[in-house]
C-alpha cells in the first residue's frame, strides 16, 4: 500500500482492483477520481490483492532509476518515493543453493565481480535460454563468496549518477528480503509489499537448482505463502507460475514478452504457441485457470509504429479482465530511449522526456498497475489520473 498521504480517496481505489478483477475494471476507471471512489465501497485492510490501490505503482527492481538495482538501498528508496509493491527480487540461486536478488545469473554488468583477481578464473561462457553468454554466474559462486562482491549500476550511459553509489550494497538474499520486508511494515506502520521474479527456471532447474520449491520454503518458514500474503510471485515461464500454484497459495502472475516470442519452457517441451497465443481470449482463459494476473510489455496493451510511436490499443485489457486477470504491465522509465517517440525529449540517452504524458496515456487503458524505475513518478502521475 502507499500514497494514502495524497488524496482522502485512498480507500476507494483501494478497492477498485476487486472491482478489476471481475471484469468492471474498463468502467469503473472511466470515472473521475471522486466518483470512483465513491462508487468503490470499502476493501478494508489485509484484502490481499484488493487490498491495493489502482492504478498500482510498483517499483521495479526498487527505485533502479536512482539506485543501483536490486539492492537494499533500491528497494528502501522505492518505499520512501510511495511504491506500493516493491519488486524484490529477481530471484536466482547460488551454488550452495540460497536464492539472492539479481536481475540475470550473469552479474558482470550489476556487480565489480570484474574488480575481483580472485574469480577472474570463473568468467566463462554458457548457453542461456539458448543466447550463448559470457560472463560470471551465480550458480557458480557460494553465497559467502557472492557477499564479497558489491552491486554496480547496469546502465550507466542512461544513469550516470547512479554510478555514484556503484560499491555501496551487497546482494541481498531472498530471505534478508523477507525479514526486511517485516521491518519495514512495523516501521512504516502499513503493509509493505514484494513482487519476486523466478529467473530461468527451466535452465536452472536442469542443473539441479530447482527455484518454486526454494521459494515455497522459504514463504512457508516466514508464514507468507498464504493467499492473502503480501508477496506476489512471478515468472516468464508459465509452468514455472503452474509449479508455484501447488506449492503455495499466493497470488500468481505470468509475465509476457513480445508477441512474437515463446517462453523458454515452451521452447523446451516442444510447445509451439507464442505469447500471441496466450493473449488470445482461449489463452488468456487458460492462464486464469492458475494465475492471478499477467505483466505484459507494454508495447502488447498499446502497440508501436515502425518509428516507435504509440499506434493503436490492443484489446488486451478488456480481454484479461473479462476472465479476471489483473495486468501489471512493464516497465515506464523516465528516460528518453525507453519512452514512446512522441513522449521523448530531445536525443539526449540520460535526459528525462514527457514521462507524465505516457503515463496518463497507458492508465487511460484501464491496466490495474505498472512497473516503473521512478516510483515517484508513477504516484504522482497516478494522483493526475484519478483525479484528472
């Protein structure tokens, strides 16, 4: 939860994911700011999914626009800007078999692992989801090793001042973000909330470090891995969030890639469909049969023109919700190249562009929520929208 501190409404949205879920989403975010909350009812608290405001703001990997990613440092800058949901973690495993927080198993490009002579012997070449990529890798690194290594900015020619604080933070693991988690909800005083990512599953899975199950322990030991349980778990590979659905009772989210793509998984058991398939309304009502909601690329809820314009809305939204699925959607960043064409500002890679306006272009398509480096851009452009 967040930003109640914005608008007296907060309760209102609050309950308008419920509202989503059943396929009212279209129009109930057709009203202004007050009428919907009017029109909400009261969720009241600890309502699990429901219990979150829409439009959803969720820090991605933290506030990676500002901080090194997927650190401490991040996720807590997040909280401060008023994410809602803090994505903590993309979770692979270490050799020893703990679960640590990094966007890719290849961490040459979020660590100063280069920096270390000691493992200069580990960088090495794999073949991963068939990209063949060099590097250095956390299956290959015990956790007490892995915990000598710093995190670094993984964009710097985008984020030069994040460079900055390249050396301060550690990996976190997954169960340092549990016990986190914690903390700052009695410091806070609300709900905190987080959004792991399993990463690669099938290819780990093949090297005997199966991930759901080492999540599902580790949500079973800390008592969050009921349904209402303010941890949302999420994967690019469907049966990876099928594994999830036997294990625990959380709530469940497939992330879609480009339409043109297929899921790893897919890839490997021979299944041909693509993610245009799982968009379909027959494939959609596939994935509420275990799921909860879908992270689609942006570009699947709105498409682009060949020069990287927004072109046309797809029928997505309607679609999910019509089966109850939620959409969080992926990833708003303040950044001219990773804006639509229309919205950028000048050429420059570092300099910010009319974020607000693809904001209020992308609510206006009723999603329940969306990814962003800048929670704090996202709250305030939440507020333009619900009370715009």
């Amino acid at each position: 939860m967040g930003s109640q501190d914005e608008h007296t409404d907060g309760t209102g949205r609050r309950a308008l994911l419920g509202a989503a879920m059943f396929g009212a989403g279209g129009a109930v975010l057709g009203l202004s700011g007050t009428a919907r909350a009017a029109g909400a009812g009261s969720a009241g608290h600890g309502g699990g999914l429901k219990s979150l405001p829409v439009p959803t703001v969720i820090g991605h990997r933290g506030a990676s626009g500002y901080r090194p990613e997927h650190t401490f440092g991040s996720y807590q800058l997040a909280l401060d800007l008023g994410a809602d949901i803090v994505e903590a973690g993309d979770l692979v495993p270490t050799r020893d078999g703990h679960l640590v927080c990094r966007h890719e198993p290849e961490i040459g490009g979020t660590t100063n692992v280069a920096d270390h002579p000691e493992f200069a012997g580990r960088r090495t070449t794999k073949v991963l989801d068939g990209v063949s990529t060099t590097g250095w890798f956390t299956e290959d690194f015990t956790l007490a090793e892995l915990k000598t290594l710093r995190a670094i900015e993984r964009i710097p020619a985008n984020r030069p001042h994040n460079t900055l604080y390249n050396g301060r933070w550690s990996i976190p693991t997954f169960e340092e973000v549990l016990t986190w988690q914690d903390e700052q909800t009695r410091k806070r005083g609300k709900q905190v909330w987080i959004y792991p990512e399993t990463k690669h599953p099938t290819y780990f899975r093949g090297l005997g470090l199966g991930i759901e199950e080492r999540v599902a322990k580790l949500l079973h030991q800390h008592g969050k891995d009921k349904r209402n349980s303010p941890v949302i778990l999420q994967s690019f590979e469907p049966t990876s969030i099928q594994r999830l659905n036997k294990l625990v009772d959380n709530p469940l989210v497939v992330l879609l890639s480009a339409a043109n793509t297929r899921p790893w998984d897919f890839v490997q058991k021979g299944d041909p469909r693509t993610v245009a398939d799982l968009i379909t309304p027959k494939g959609l009502r596939e994935i509420a049969g275990y799921a909860q909601g879908i992270g689609p690329t942006l570009d699947l809820v709105i498409t682009k023109k060949a020069d990287g314009s927004l072109d046309k809305e797809t029928t997505l939204v309607a679609d999910a919700h019509k089966v109850g699925l939620i959409l969080h959607p992926y990833t708003m960043r303040n950044e001219n190249p990773f804006l639509p064409a229309e919205y950028r500002r000048g050429t420059d890679a570092d300099a910010y562009g009319d974020v607000f306006g693809a904001f209020k272009r992308y609510f206006a398509t009723g999603i329940d929520g969306v990814f962003t480096d800048n929670a704090d851009t996202g709250v305030l452009a939440r507020a333009d929208f619900v009370n715009g």
